[in-house]
C-alpha cells in the first residue's frame, strides 16, 4: 500500500478517496487505544460513581473545539464528535467498571 498524498497534493478522486480511508484506518487504530485508556480508568478507578466527571468532560471538550481551530475545522463539529465521544467513553467505561465487579 502506497501512503496517500497530503489532501492540498489530491488532483482525483481515488486519490481523496485513498486519504480518507488512510485517515479512517487511523483514526479506528486511535479510537481502540483510546477505548484501551477507559478499560484501564475502570480498573484504576475505586468508586462506580468516579466515571462521570463533568469537568474532565468539560475540558476534553475545550480542548478538541482548540485543537479544530489550530487545525482549521470546524470547531462546532469538533464539539459535537468529542460530545459524543466522551458520553460513548463514560458508557463503555461505565461497562468495564460492571464487569469488573
């Protein structure tokens, strides 16, 4: 597999095509080692009700909306992914703290 050209390089569509599954395979590689950092606060964690912090929500969320503007994206978009992200981590983590048990 060839590494895909920068998105400004593209000049077709199989090329854009080739850098965002690029992107995607990435990103799934990130979001596993991510989902790997909740299985290890659920077993760090001593008390069920330690999962849900509204303010590390708060400031993973401030943090993805700044990483957007630096890196030129739409940081309502960012907010709304990391949203979903963090309540999706909490459930998942919520899960692994059960099984634990």
């Amino acid at each position: 597999m060839t590494e895909a050209r920068a998105p400004e390089d593209c000049s077709t569509m199989a090329e854009v095509r080739a850098g965002v599954d690029a992107v995607d395979r990435a990103i799934g590689a990130l979001l596993g080692r991510r989902f790997g950092y909740m299985r290890a606060a659920a077993r760090i964690k001593p008390e069920r009700d330690m999962v849900r912090d509204e303010a590390r929500k708060a400031e993973v969320i401030a943090n993805a909306v700044a990483r957007a503007e630096a890196e030129d994206y739409p940081p309502a978009i960012a907010a709304d992914l990391w949203e979903r992200l963090v309540e999706a981590s909490i459930a998942y983590e919520l899960e692994a703290f059960d099984a634990a048990d």
